[in-house]
C-alpha cells in the first residue's frame, strides 16, 4: 500500500514534479477507458474489418511485385504481344487494389471517428464528475485550459493513434509477406572475391535490415528531443487561446479601461513563447530530416546496387531484378516505419502525456481530500440547518493558523425552516469561501455543518450559469426543458421583471452574452418561482443591482414566504424586506512565522 501511495503523487505535487508515468501505464489507462466506453463494438467491428481489407491488400501487392517479373522481361524481348498482355494483367490487379484503398480509407475514418468519440465522452464523464472539474481548477498547472485537453487533444490522440496503429499493423503485414519473397530471389547467390567464394543466404534481406535499422537508430538520435519539444508546444498554444478567448470575452471591460495596449502586450507576449517553442521544434525538425530524406533518396538506387551482384552475374533476369527492386521497397518501407513516423510518435506521446495526465488526475480525487483541517458535514434533524464553530481556511492543504482566514462569531447556531437569515462579515472576509463550503465544495477548515436533505436546498451564487441553448432550457437548468409547465414559466418571467423575454422563451442564442448581469441574476430569481425550494442559500446575489432590480427580486422572494433564506452578504434590501436576523464573520490573522515555528517545537511526536 505505502508504494501505491508514492506512486501517485497527490494533485498540490502536480505543479512541482508532475505524474512520472511509464508509457506502458498510459497506454493501459486509454485502452481501459476504450475498453469501458460504448463504441468497443464499433471499433472492434472496424478493426477486424481493417485487418482483412489489409491483408487482401498485401497479398495484391505481393502479386503485383511478381508481375514485375514478366512484364519487364517483356521490354527486355521487345515482346509487344506480351508487353500489351502484361498492361491488361496490370489493369486488373491496380483496379482491384484501387478498391481495397478506398474501403480502407473509408474504415480508418470511421475507427477514428468512433475512438475520437470514446475518448472524448470518457474525458468529459470523469471531468464533470460530481465536484471534480471546480476542484480541478484549483489543483495548479494540470487544471488550466481544461476545454483543450478535451477537445484538442482528444482528437489528436485519437486520430494519431488510430493511424498509427494502423500504419504498423500494415507495415508488419507487407514485412511478412516480402521478406520470403526477397529471401527466395537472393538465397542461392555466391559472392566471388578473388580466390574466396562465399555465400550469405537471404542477402537482400540482411542488407534491407541493415539499411532500415541504421535509419532508425540516427533518427532517434536526432529526434528524440521532439516529444518534449511538441508537449511545451501543446501547453503554449493552450495558453495563447486561452488569452484570446479570455481577452474577447472581457473587450467591454478592456475597452473602457483603455487597456488594448496592455493587452496586446500581453498577448504578444504568449504569442512570442509558442514561436520560440515552434522554432526549437522546427529545427528539430529540420535534423530529423536530414536523415529521413537523406535515407529516403538513398533507397532509389541502394536497391538496384544490392541485387546488381546477382544480376550481373546472371543470377536474375532483369524481370526478376525489378522485382528484387520491388520487394526489397516494400521491406524496407515497412523495416522503416518507426523512422518515417518518428515525428508523428513523438506528437502522439506528448498528446498522450498530456491526456493521461489530465485523466489521472480526476480518476485520482475523490470526495474526501487530504486535508490537515477539515469542516465535517453530517445531516441535520429535521427542519433546522446547524453551524457549530465553523471556520474556513483560505487556503488548501493548511491550517488556518498558517494561512489565515475567518470564522462565524456566533459558536452554536440553528437556523429553523422559515428562518430569514443574513451573514456578513468586514469586507476583509472571502464570504464567498463560506457559500463554497456550506455548499460542501470548500471543505477546509473547521467545525461541523449540518445540511437538511441535499433535495430541499438551493444554493444560487453571484453569477447565474446560463447554459447555451433556448430560454426554457437555460429557465429549466440542471432539470430537462420538460420539468416545468409553460404557463408556470411565463408567470416566473413576469414576476422576475423579465416579461420582454417571455416571447423568446424557445429561441436559440447566447443568452449569457445577450442579457446584461442584472437580468442574468433575475433569471436565477425566475428559476426560484419554478423550483420552490424549501431552503435557499444566496452568495451576494442582490449586490450591485439597480434599485428597480432589487426591489423587483424582493417581490419573487416574498412570493415564496415559507422557504428558509441564509443570505451571505450585505444587502440593504434584503435587509428592509426581511429584517433577517444577523450572523456576523470575523478573521482569523495567520500567525507570525516564529509563532508558526515555535507551535511545531512544543508539538508531541506523533504516534506512529
């Protein structure tokens, strides 16, 4: 148990070392979620498929080597009835293979398709995982830019591996059936040097091996800085759209604050990283290929110059020398496989990194997380909410004593069913991290809540999420458009002051970019009327409205006297309509380093 431990580092280490993982373990962890998705059956349909259409392919293309044989031999008789015989031969046998290329295009499109669908739904299930994607986002460096790893690296890594999978099950195919053909032509020839005869059987064969593995290994000699090289250019690019997203999102705010200059600094600064990263890998990229193409020209004439030896001496016809030429191609294109595909494996193990990273890292949380101080959450009795010497920490992993924070003053508190309540605090106080953890999302601290049932209470924070999509749906989120009756949705909108939205109620759009703040918070109002919760728990939602909006919000929640309202914040509205009664938040100053220190000195040892 205690190397499980140390093998999986927690997610706070992620920004110092990382996930040290062997590229067996990540090939394990994307083929089980394979394995568990959905389209298994798809694609083990298509890939057995693909194996077949392979092999009629190989088993063509060995015929079409042989056919080399007696259709240069025909040129070489100046046979025009059998040159012309040989043409339709041929005819027949590049038809027949022109087929299977296309049924084979079609196939791996098709793999590609469904593995891009496996992996990107099995992404997108772990990732919103009850609590994980916010804590994700918390967790440093491997919760940034979350939507490219879901998207832009699913995609790649599933495109890539279905094609490199494929390019080698190809490869070993051609490999077996021309390393007979090739051993066959070149098995009985004797080498003369002088007065010394010797003969190496399957000559062509070693010297195809020999060609192939000296292109290997100098292209992972030069290359094998790339796949460092393509993850840094994945996570640069990641950042520069996340900086023109995040830039085009928020150009009003810019705009105002004649901040363009700032930002087109700042923009071009993350521009500049991804070309410095694009031009280290593009000089990598230019070695690799001095060797690639170098070896690549090389096989024109190394081929001929191989089996000259036996044609010169009359071993082999010149039919049969164009088809040593031919079958030792194909050997040697499928012996060099790795080599012309060393630059897509390196794109494919950094993608491979980055997603395994990315899905080890939600598989790994859980809902109690490794905490020195945490808020225990247990269910309160019947009708009543309990805060029992409730502290929160600012910070995760540490003591409130180390990285300050702030408490609720009053020690014992029960909040009953039809309480209207207001907790505020100095504006020192992140009263935000409070709603976080009576929400069960911020657990650091200390003390006990005690929640009712998790059905009966809401939580509505500053901001309202308003989904893409209709207004019923964005009214109706997290519930589907068919929970609520027409007419209970239409009465929401007029009473929330939204009456001009109520014939739009069914029109597509990006409502979080066509409706101002104060009417996407109202919509959180409207979407009380529809649920009616018995409990309601409000993050400075009424902060920063208009008066008209405020007094409005005001009249939707009267009209719901018999809900429990906790409303965290400072709001004078809330205050005159409801005259809550009052909870009040105090912080708590980090201690001083030498505080810190001496508190570690006098500590028992612990028990082990």
């Amino acid at each position: 148990m205690a190397d499980e431990v140390k093998a999986k580092p927690t997610i706070q280490a992620q920004d110092r070392v990382g996930y040290e993982l062997s590229l067996a373990y990540r090939v394990k962890v994307m083929f089980s979620a394979f394995w568990s998705s959905n389209v298994r059956g798809r694609v083990l349909v298509l890939g057995t498929a693909l194996i077949g259409i392979i092999l009629a392919t190989a088993y063509a293309t060995v015929i079409l080597n042989q056919w080399n044989a007696p259709f240069y031999d025909s040129i070489a008789r100046r046979d025009l009835a059998g040159f012309f015989h040989q043409l339709k031969i041929f005819g027949l046998i590049a038809g027949m293979l022109l087929l299977l290329n296309v049924i084979q295009a079609w196939l791996n499109q098709m793999t590609a398709l469904y593995m891009r669908e496996g992996l990107t739904r099995d992404l997108v299930d772990q990732w919103l995982q009850r609590k994980r994607a916010l804590r994700l986002s918390a967790s440093g460096l491997i919760g940034v830019n979350p939507d490219q790893r879901l998207h832009e690296d699913a995609r790649n890594l599933a495109e890539s591996s279905t094609s490199l999978v494929i390019g080698l099950v190809q490869a070993t195919i051609l490999l077996v059936s021309f390393i007979g053909v090739l051993w066959e032509l070149s098995s009985g020839f004797v080498f003369h040097f002088g007065s010394y005869s010797f003969s190496i059987p399957g000559y062509m064969v070693w010297a195809a091996i020999f060609y192939a593995a000296s292109a290997s290994i100098l292209s992972q000699l030069v290359g094998r800085k790339l796949v460092k090289l393509n993850a840094d250019r994945f996570s640069k690019e990641a950042e520069l759209r996340f900086a023109l997203m995040h830039a085009n999102e928020n150009m009003p705010a810019i705009t105002v604050a004649r901040g363009e200059e700032n930002e087109r600094r700042r923009i071009n600064g993350d521009i500049s990283n991804v070309l410095a990263v694009i031009k280290r890998l593009a000089m990598a990229n230019v070695n690799l290929t001095w060797v690639s193409a170098g070896y690549g020209w090389l096989v024109v004439v190394i081929p001929i110059i191989v089996a000259a030896p036996a044609y010169f001496s009359g071993g082999l016809t010149f039919g049969e020398l164009m088809m040593s030429v031919g079958a030792f191609n194909q050997v040697n294109t499928a012996l060099r496989w790795y080599v012309a595909n060393f630059g897509p494996i390196a794109e494919w193990r950094a993608t491979l990194m980055r997603v395994t990273d990315f899905r080890q890292a939600l598989t790994d949380m859980s809902d109690d997380l490794n905490l020195k101080e945490t808020i225990e959450y247990e269910n309160s009795p019947a009708g009543t909410l309990t805060l029992d010497n409730v502290s929160i920490a600012v910070k995760i992993g540490e003591e409130i004593d180390q990285c300050g924070g702030f408490r609720i003053h009053e020690t014992q508190v029960t909040i009953n069913a039809g309480d209207k309540v207001m907790i505020n605090g100095d504006h020192s106080v992140n009263r935000k991290l409070l709603f976080l953890s009576m929400s069960e999302l911020w657990p650091c601290g200390g003390g006990k809540i005690g929640l009712p049932p998790t059905n009966d209470i809401l939580f509505v924070p500053q901001s309202a999420y308003i989904p893409g999509g209709t207004l019923r749906e964005a009214l109706a989120f997290p519930e589907p458009v068919e929970t609520y009756r027409t007419e209970d949705v239409k009465a929401a909108l007029e009473l929330a002051g939204l009456h001009a939205l109520i014939a739009r109620l069914d029109t597509q759009a990006r409502w979080d970019k066509l409706l101002d703040s104060d009417e996407q918070r109202a919509m959180g109002f409207a979407r009380l009327l529809l649920v009616r919760p018995k409990w309601i728990v409000f993050d400075e939602v009424l902060e920063g409205m208009e008066p008209a909006w405020q007094a409005t919000m005001m009249n939707v929640l009267k009209s719901i006297p018999d809900s429990t309202m906790i409303y965290i914040g400072r709001s004078e509205a809330y205050m005159e309509a409801f005259h809550p009664r009052v909870l009040h938040l105090e912080a708590i100053s980090a201690k001083s380093e030498e505080k810190i220190m001496a508190k570690a000195a006098n500590a028992p040892a612990p028990v082990l």
